[in-house]
C-alpha cells in the first residue's frame, strides 16, 4: 500500500501534467482556429474550381490532356499528409490504416508530407521515394513544389495514378480520414462538401441546374482546361493540406482538454485516497495514545 509521501508525489506529478497538457490545448485551440479559418476560406475556390472543370469535361473529349486519363503504369503512387507532431490522438494512425487497406500490395510507392507518416512508412520498410516538409501554417508556395513533382511523375508514365490520405476536417470534434485521386483529374470531396456534379450525392434537377452554370471558354474549351489544370492540381493538394492542418490541431487541442480533464479526475482520486490515509494514519496515533493512557492508570 502506498504511503502518504507516496501519494503526495504522484500529486504534484499529475498537477504538472496538468499544467503542461493545459498550456499545450490553450496553444493549439489559438492555432485551431487560424487553420480552421483558412480551410474554410479555401472551399469556395476549390468548389467553383471543381464546377468549371466539370462544365470543361463536358466539351472537351477525355483524349485531350495526359492528366484527364489513367496513366500508362502499373503502380500508384500515394501521398500521405499526416503531422510533424504528435499528441493529438489517434489521428496519423487512422489515416495510415485507411492507406493500409486500401494498398496492401506492395507494388505502391508513397510519398510523404508530414514527420509521423515518413517515420511510420519506414518502419514497416514501404517504398518511400521523397519526403517533404510543410511549414506550419502552409502556404501555397510550398504546396506548389510538392504539386509541380506530383504532376511530373505522373507525366513520366511510371504511375497509373496518384492518390492523396488525408485527414478531412468536418469539425473540431469529426475529423474523416480520407483518400481521394488527385490524378487524373477527377473532382474531390473536401469538408464535406456535395455542393457539385460528381461529389457522390444526388441533387435535385432545380439544385444542379443553379449549380452548374453555362460557361463560355476562350479561346476554346482544350486551351482552357490545359492553361487552367496544373493549378488545379496544385490548389486541390493545398486544400487537402489545409484541411489536414485544421484536423490535426483540433484533435490535439481535444487529445490535450481529454489529458487535462482525466488529470483532474486523478487528482480528486489521489487526493481523497490521501486523506483517507491521513485520517487512518491520524486515528491510530489518537488510539495509541489512548492505549498508552489507559495503561498507565
């Protein structure tokens, strides 16, 4: 059984790893916000960029650019956006069972974006071929690097496809693992979103109408979509990244108000766990001291 100096020990430990994982969800709620605030910011775009190419689908043929067909290899190649940190749940694993599962063979090469996903990669010895870093919060500059090489693999005919795992932030407390093709062009869910053709909804005649708007494209259709492609490519990456920006501090900042709340709760059991020690400790120093009383008499 534990002694009271024992018990009084394990307090103040647990006091200040309440006070740590206090600061540290403080922290990432101020950073929630910002990140949240950006990807949030960016579906507009993204939705409308998806609605303009959808509308250049429709008049164009399938032929017309490399990055509207299947690449010629045999190989995917998949790009994990997961954390440079961890403390924030079960959010890297969830994400990586998901690209697990959805390529157990091994003929996959991965690319990773984020210090969790290339540790995890290595570790069970999966073809890694470049390992990128993002800043905290990401700009697209950055981004756009990482689009550019994505886009001159897939050129090269080594890959029959590129897809992207990432965490798709609904809200601060339903963050959706996800795998989306980025190559070749094919419209992506972000946050949620079955606002546009092709997101895997059914909306009603009225809806789709408004919602797919006549476009005019000069100087023609194949112009357009060749002009325009590469930046979508690239601006879909940076929504995924924002989006996996927005889920990993909101998991952590509710991993570290979980740590702190379940440090609380033990306080409250140490604490009364001593005092029931202290009250025994305290009884049978008043019975010996009766004991010793009595005797002498």
């Amino acid at each position: 059984m534990a002694s009271t100096r024992d018990i009084r020990r394990r307090i103040k430990s647990v006091k200040n790893t309440s006070q740590i994982t206090k600061a540290m969800q403080l922290v990432a709620a101020a950073k929630m916000k910002k990140a949240q605030d950006q990807a949030v910011a960016g579906r507009a775009y993204a939705d409308m960029m998806n609605q303009v190419l959808v509308s250049l689908k429709d008049k164009i043929e399938d032929t017309a650019h490399p990055f509207f067909a299947a690449g010629t290899g045999t190989k995917d190649l998949v790009v994990v956006i997961t954390t440079d940190k961890g403390l924030c749940g079960a959010l890297n694993t969830n994400l990586l069972r998901k690209v697990y599962l959805a390529h157990p063979e091994a003929e996959v090469d991965f690319i990773s974006l984020g210090r969790k996903g290339s540790q995890q990669l290595s570790r069970l010895k999966r073809n890694l071929t470049a390992d990128f870093t993002i800043k905290d919060p990401a700009t697209f500059v950055e981004v756009r690097t990482v689009g550019h090489y994505l886009q001159e693999k897939f050129l090269t005919g080594e890959y029959r496809s590129v897809k992207v795992g990432f965490s798709n932030f609904i809200n601060t407390v339903t963050v959706i693992p996800a795998l989306e093709t980025l190559l070749p062009v094919n419209p992506v869910t972000l946050g949620g979103k079955r606002s546009y053709e092709g997101m895997g909804s059914v909306l009603e005649t009225k809806e789709a109408t408004a919602l797919s708007p006549q476009y005019s494209f000069e100087p023609s259709p194949a112009e357009v979509f060749k002009a325009i492609l590469p930046q979508y490519v690239n601006n879909t990456l940076y929504q995924m990244v924002l989006e996996s920006r927005a889920s990993e501090h909101s998991s952590r900042m509710v991993a570290m108000k979980n740590a702190t709340d379940n440090a609380k709760q033990m306080l409250k059991d140490l604490s009364l766990e001593y005092n029931k020690l202290r009250q025994a400790s305290i009884t049978n120093e008043l019975l010996e001291i009766t004991t010793a009383k009595m005797a002498l008499e």
